[in-house]
C-alpha cells in the first residue's frame, strides 16, 4: 500500500494518505530535537513526492515555526497547497499572561486560526483540531465556533486530540443533535507501547466511525529499533527528555525486533504495520527529523503481518485498562444465555430457576 493508495478519514469524504506527516520536528528551537528548514523541506518534499497528501501539525509546535516552515514552502510551490490535506491545531496560548491567548472559546479559537492561516500562507484549513480539553469552556461554545468556521469556509472539518471520551461522546451527540459540523477524526497516543486508548477512546471512534490517528506511534523511537536491552542509545536527541525503555516496555521491543528479522525490515515499520491492522480506519501519524527516518517509517507500509505475528504483538503489548473496560472484554463481552449461542460462541448452560432457588 503506498502513500498513494489514499483512505477515507472517518464518516466524512475526506480522502488521505495511509500515513500522514507529522510536522512536529519541523523548526529546531535551541535544545529541541527538531530539524532545521532545510531537512524539513526535504522531508516534505520526499512524503509529497511519494504520493503523500496529509499533514500534520499545530500552533504550538517550534513556538508557530513549523507552520511557517509550511506556509513558505507551499508559497513557493504555487498550485500545490490545494493538492494536500493540512491540519493544524489549536488550544495552546501562544501570548503568556493573556488568559484569552489559547483554550478552547469562541474568541480564542478565532484568533488563533487566524494567526495559523497567516503563518501558513492559506486562508482555509482542511482539518482543525482541538489539541486539548478545555475544561473551562462548555464544549457547546467550542463546537458552535467550529461549525460557523466551517460553514465560512475558514475550516473544512473538525477533530479532537487528548480529550477523555465522556467529553468527546458528549460532543459528538451534542454536534448531531444540533446540525453542527461532527468530529470525524481522533488524534490519540497509539502504539505497541501505549494502548490505553483502547479502553474508551478507540471503542468510542469505532463505533461512530471516527477515524485514530495516532501520535507517537513509535513511542519516543522506543519502537524504532536504536533501543534494546542493555546497550546505549547513540542516535536519538530524545534520550535527554524521555529516558529509557522500562524492562516490561523491552519485553515487547524484543518481540518487534524479533518479527523485524523474520521479514527482513526494521522494528519501526513492524510496529507500524500493527497499527495499521488494528480495527477500524487507523492513519498514523509519521515524524521525522532526517529524510531516512521518513523513508525507513514508509516501510511499514509494505508489510502485511500475519494473524500469529499479530497475536505475538497483541499479547505481549497487552495493556492494563482501567476500570469498566477488563469487565468488558473479548470473553467477558459475550452474554450468557442458558442453552444458546452468543456472538458465536457457546454459552454456559444454567439449569432452570425454580421457584424454590429464588431468595428474598
């Protein structure tokens, strides 16, 4: 499947690319592990050149240097903007010490579009997300804002990122009910490593067929195959912020290296082809901070794992969820009926309730 080969992002009519390009790197502020212009246009260039259509970034990343970084290239490339999907996010307060300069209302949300399309040289945006719970801000405020920017043309559709499915499931009932522009799209933490979110989150999008797409899909480079056990890390600026692997997170990077060798590819792509056999439209989101990290990502693409190699994965991945979601589980899920068959599976027979068994 190569970048080409497009999905459609949830219910809506929104066709993207399997892997979209994350812009987080983009812009090195002093003692970040970004890049500069010039690798990030070259990593731009090679995902758009790859067939690549959809990107990714926010107000907030390089402090607005990654959506400058954008906004210059695709103003220098005239025709080439309308050929993408470019999404950006707000919620972050660009302005420290105005209590209006981020979050989620209504006069916020404008003014910090505004600034994303100056600095993106565009005046609309294809996909706009919320990057955060503002839990100040009736959610009705929010969505109202984001349905008049879309039916001003400022805004084409609406996605939320890190925020709790009550908030999210609340929003999307509150958006159909109203004849609001619905969320199609949930950007989630989402690996081998990180799996949580399908406690409620990924049951939530399943079920009103939003598409995931995660961030971080390789867990800080955990997932990228620079990490085992052991041995020290020698190319990844992350060590300094995030540490090192866990013994329980090595377990599975282990079991990744491992089918990386069976199919002759690397631990990242492994990692991400698991992503992308999960159930429902699942995009992740790919960083890079060199063109051959993007090239090397890209691979997970051409791999399709096996229904063994997927179990391998999914059992020593297998995540802690909270409380309801163990109660509700593959087993536990199947309803028990005396004498029937339920979800396909044979259920325990419970012999008749007499009069007698019954207990006041």
């Amino acid at each position: 499947m190569p970048l080409d080969h497009y999905v459609t992002l949830g219910r809506s009519g929104l066709r993207v690319s399997p892997f979209a390009l994350g812009a987080m790197t983009f812009g090195a502020d002093p003692g970040s592990a970004g890049c500069d212009v010039e690798e990030s246009e070259k990593i731009l260039s090679a995902y758009l050149d790859l067939g690549g259509n959809f990107i990714d970034t926010a107000n907030f990343y390089s402090n607005g240097h990654s959506e400058k970084i954008l906004g210059d290239y695709f103003a220098a490339r005239p025709g080439r903007r309308q050929h993408v999907v470019l999404a950006s996010k707000f919620f972050g307060n660009m302005f420290p010490g105005d209590p209006n300069g981020g979050g989620a209302g209504r006069a916020s949300i404008i003014a910090q579009l505004h600034e994303s399309l100056r600095r993106l040289n565009t005046d609309y945006l294809d996909l706009y997300w919320l990057h955060n719970w503002d839990r100040n801000t009736p959610i009705e405020e929010t969505l109202r804002t984001l349905d008049d920017l879309v039916r001003a043309g400022k805004i084409r559709y609406v996605g939320f990122s890190n925020t709790p499915a009550w908030v999210t499931a609340q929003a999307q009932t509150t958006a159909l009910l109203r004849g609001w522009t619905p969320i199609i799209a949930l950007q989630v933490e989402y690996s081998l490593l990180a799996r949580t979110v399908e406690g409620e989150l990924a049951p939530l999008a399943l079920d009103q067929g939003m598409a995931l797409t995660p961030w971080s899909p390789l867990k800080n480079g955990f997932l990228s195959g620079k990490y085992s056990r052991g041995a020290m890390v020698s190319d990844s600026e992350r060590v300094a912020y995030v540490g090192g692997p866990t013994e329980e997170e090595f377990d599975v990077i282990e079991a990744v290296a491992g089918i990386a060798r069976e199919l002759e590819t690397t631990s990242g792509a492994v990692s991400l082809a698991w992503l992308r056999a999960r159930q429902g439209t699942v995009v992740p989101i790919v960083g890079a901070r060199r063109v051959e990290h993007l090239v090397d990502n890209l691979a997970g693409l051409r791999i399709e794992l096996s229904p063994e190699q997927l179990r391998v994965l999914d059992e020593v991945s297998a995540p802690v969820l909270d409380y309801p979601a163990p109660m509700h589980g593959a087993q536990r899920a199947m309803l028990q009926f005396a004498g029937t068959t339920v979800d396909g599976e044979e259920s325990t027979v419970y012999p008749p309730l007499l009069a007698t068994d019954v207990r006041y």
